[in-house]
C-alpha cells in the first residue's frame, strides 16, 4: 500500500474513498503484475488498480471512474492471452486508466445440491469452485490448465472453452446467472438458476464473451454436474495427424462418456518434454500425432473407449485409472502453454472450424505459415473435438502479423473463428471486420454505446481497427 498523490481533479482521493487506502494500489512496483499480462506480450499504464469488495463498491469505483473521465479495465486472474486484461499502451487525449481487480470479489460461496448450482463472486477461482462442487459429488463441467488463478468471472467474459467443452459446452453454457455493475453504476443480477426462463433477454448471455467492454460481472451461478464414478484417461500415439482427426470425428465421437479429445503434435510433445523434464511419450519416435482422451461415466468406461481406440492407426497407449496417473498423461497436453513460451513471446492464435474442416485446415496450415514467416516455428495443439486449434508461431517479430494474417484468412475461408475461447481482446481487433459482418458490427457497437455511453469499460478491446 502507499500513500496516494492527489491526482487530476481529486480522482485517486475519490477512488479512496470508495475502495479505502488499503485497496488502492499505486506505484510501479505494485502496479507491474496488473499492467503486463499472461504472456509478456501486452502491457500499459494505470494511474491506480482498485480492488472493491462488493457490487456496491465497483459501482462506486466506475461512478468515479465516469465522473473523472477515466477509462476502467476490469481484470479477473490475468490469465487472458488476448490482452484485454491489461491496460492500453496509451489512450486517446492521454485519458488515465484504472484497473479494477475482482479478485476480492469472493464472498459468499453458497452451494445447492439438489439443484447442482454453485453461486460465488466473480473473483472466485475456477479451482475454488471446484473443490467446493467436488465436496457435494459435484464438478463444475469447465476445467483448463489456468484454473488456479482464472477467475468465474474472467471465464465469463471470455466465454471460455478449456478441455471439456466437447461435453459440457462452454462458459457461456455453464451459466445460470449473474449480478453485474454497469459503467453507470446500476446493478443488475439474475441469479435465479432456474433451467427454464423466457422473460425476455439473458443477462448472462449477453455478457458472456463481452470481455469488460460491457458490464464488471461481480457474482456468477454455475450449472454443476453429478461427478461420474469411474474416469479414465489415455494417451494415444497415432501414425499421423489425419488419424487423430477421423478418431475424433468417428468412434470417439460417438462415446457418451467422452469428456476431452486433445490434439498434440510432435513440436510441441518434444518441446514439452524437453522443458518440463517429462519422460518420452508412448510412440515417441515414431508417432506423428497424439490425443489426449478423457472418459468418465458411473459404468466404467475403459472398455468402451479401448474399444473406439482399437484401430491399427493406433501405435501405442497408455492409460491410467487413479488421479495421480492422470495427471501425469495431462501433463503432456496441459504443459504446452508455458513450454511454448520458454521459447519467446509467441503469436498465438486459437481459432476453430467444423470438425469435418479440420483435416483442409490443418494440412494447409504449414504452407500458409511458411509463405508468409519463412523459417517460423510453429506449435500446434488444441481441442481436436470441437475443431478448436492452438497455433503458436515462433520467429517473426510480434509486429509483423503476416502469418497471423495467412491463418486468420485461412480459417475464415474455411468458414471458421478467428477467435475461439481466447475472445477478441486487443490481439485480434485487427481482423474484426473480416470476422463480423458490418451490420453484426453495428449491432455490437449500438449495444455497447446503450450500456456505456461514456467509453468508461475496456476502450480498444472488441473494437474493430
Ligand atoms: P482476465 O485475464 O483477468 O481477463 C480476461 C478478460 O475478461 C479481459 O477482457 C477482462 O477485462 C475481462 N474480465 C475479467 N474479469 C471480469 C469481470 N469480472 N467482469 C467483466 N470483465 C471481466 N482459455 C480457454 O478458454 N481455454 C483453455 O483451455 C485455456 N487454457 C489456458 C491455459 C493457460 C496456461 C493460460 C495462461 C490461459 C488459458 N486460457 C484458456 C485463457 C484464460 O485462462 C481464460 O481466458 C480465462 O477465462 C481468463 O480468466 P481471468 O480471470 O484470468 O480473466
Ligand atoms: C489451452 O488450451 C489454452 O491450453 C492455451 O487455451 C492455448 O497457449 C495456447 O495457445
Ligand atoms: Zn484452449
């Protein structure tokens, strides 16, 4: 903590007051880890970084914010990979920047059983949420590698996807309910959690993938899931990457107790196992692609997924039964993020198509690359069900988005998204317009100007450039 200098027109004083001293961070060295993000590739400046307790508090924060005319970045865990977490390198007319941290946002974890619904604050963790579903028999149908510091409603606003969403859908499926501050300080909630509800818009809904550009979500209901009594995990070394896509489309596809089918390719798997120390794969050597599988039903479903697994494209499997032992084949797949930036500040791209478009996109992919970032590095991995690929490129300097521009256009000509659970943030405002239609753009900007006239939440994030 430190004491704050009176800012322009008394803006820090007033945020004192709301937040109190304590919860009103300035200087460098307690600002750095709120104004650099996950990857080290965006950061800005903020006058202060407030962290309010309750609903009533960031409104309070964004009414001064809007009184003093200054921009708002809300931040969850920090954990987002598309910038928007983070302030701006500078905004228009030098406007200061706020960040509001939800972190203390915890309050008032209340479970229901009967109803399988978990309500927390939005600064909740994901991992918190879990334990406190698991202690219920319970889980919460989302999961992903950040989930110790990602927060409920960081995953929200990005409607984030992670590694179960071929079962449970994404955040924006998991939702039941939120309460959120607008930029004029006016809170909304709908917790209610009820299944079925058709008075007139969802709430949650429209803030899912909104991404703090319309609303600071403070509490969110999760839909919970019974946990299954048996859960088994595999990982499987397939000749090569055109396998792992027909298993993924055909048998495994058909498995109802499916829970994940995570693609990994050779650059990543050595990569990962060169910088996290892990022993070689199965079928390392030999293998040109991996899938890391997932099943989990009450009737123990080794067998059948052996059974979706009994093809001669298969090289090698091993699999494991207790926790201990999952975690290790996870660890392959889970690992790939951080492994990929050991190695620099990577363009990272996640973007998704039909499944049945998988096999064009990902044999096209290298060459488009390689055209445009001759020499480039890239790592490809990702969530092989849903048609959602990670595309890491290594090598050209982070101004030169040439390859970003070859994937991107090679996705969109294949009908797919150029973003697909990371959200748009600032990363990809670039190619919005090619993305979106005009008029689906118009529509986005009409509902944003509606909630928040005075540009207070997240300017330059969603923002088509
Ligand atoms: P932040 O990074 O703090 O913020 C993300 C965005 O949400 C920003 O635009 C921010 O302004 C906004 N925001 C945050 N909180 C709020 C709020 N309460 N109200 C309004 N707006 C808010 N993502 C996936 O989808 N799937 C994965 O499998 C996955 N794996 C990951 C693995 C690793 C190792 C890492 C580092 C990241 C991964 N991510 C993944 C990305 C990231 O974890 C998700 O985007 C997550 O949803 C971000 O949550 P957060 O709390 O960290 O949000
Ligand atoms: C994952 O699936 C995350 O592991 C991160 O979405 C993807 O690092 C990436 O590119
Ligand atoms: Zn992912």
């Amino acid at each position: 903590m430190s004491t704050p200098p009176s800012g322009p027109s008394g803006l820090l004083g007033d945020l004192q007051e709301v937040v109190g001293p304590a919860h009103l961070l300035t200087g460098e060295d307690l600002l750095a880890s709120y104004t650099t993000d996950w990857t080290g590739r965006y950061s800005g400046t903020a006058l202060a970084v407030l962290r309010p307790v309750d609903a009533a508090e960031v409104a309070g924060v964004l009414e001064v914010a809007a009184r003093h005319g200054a921009a708002v970045v809300p931040q969850g865990g920090n954990t987002g990979l598309v910038g928007g977490s983070v302030p701006r390198a500078r905004l228009a007319g030098g406007r200061p920047q706020l960040v509001l941290s939800t972190r203390r946002l915890t309050g008032g974890l209340e479970l229901d059983r009967s109803s399988r619904l978990l309500e927390a604050g939005a600064g909740t963790t994901l991992a918190e949420a879990a334990r406190a579903a698991r202690h219920a028999g319970l889980h919460p149908g989302i999961d992903l590698a950040a989930r110790e510091s990602a927060t409920l409603g960081g995953m929200v606003a990005t409607n984030a996807g992670g590694l179960q969403a071929v079962r449970y859908g994404p955040m924006r499926a998991r939702l039941a309910g939120v309460e959120a501050v607008l930029a004029d300080g006016t809170v909304a909630a709908r917790l209610s959690g009820l299944a079925k509800d058709s008075v007139g818009w969802d709430l949650g809904a429209l803030l899912s993938g909104s991404e703090g550009t319309l609303a600071v979500v403070t509490r969110v209901a999760l839909r919970l899931e019974a946990t299954p009594v048996h859960r088994v995990a595999a990982l499987v070394a397939l000749d090569e990457v055109s396998s792992a896509v027909e298993l993924v489309t055909g048998p495994l596809r058909r498995l109802a107790s499916l829970e994940a089918a995570e693609l990994t390719l050779e650059a990543g798997m050595s990569l990962v196992c060169e910088t996290a120390g892990l022993a070689p794969p199965p079928g390392a050597g030999g293998a040109g692609a991996w899938l890391t599988v997932e099943a989990a039903a009450d009737d123990d479903p080794t067998d059948e997924l052996a059974r979706a697994l009994a093809d001669p494209r298969v090289l090698e499997t091993a699999v494991a039964g207790d926790a201990a032992g999952r975690g290790r084949l996870w660890a392959y797949r889970e690992r790939h993020t951080e492994a990929v930036s050991r190695l620099g500040i990577p363009h990272k791209l996640d973007v998704s198509v039909r499944p049945g478009r998988l096999a064009a996109l990902l044999a096209r992919l290298p060459d488009e690359v390689e055209k445009r970032a001759p020499g480039a590095r890239i790592v490809v991995f990702g969530h092989l069900a849903e048609g959602n690929l990670h595309v890491n490129v290594l090598g050209p300097p982070l101004e030169d988005d040439a390859a970003d521009d070859a994937v991107l256009r090679l996705v969109l000509e294949l009908g797919g998204s150029i973003s697909a659970e990371h959200g748009v943030g600032v990363a990809k405002t670039p190619w919005l317009r090619l993305a979106r239609s005009a008029a689906e753009l118009e529509v986005m900007r009409r509902v944003r100007a509606a909630l928040d006239p005075g540009g207070v939440l997240n300017p330059g994030v969603l923002e088509p450039t």
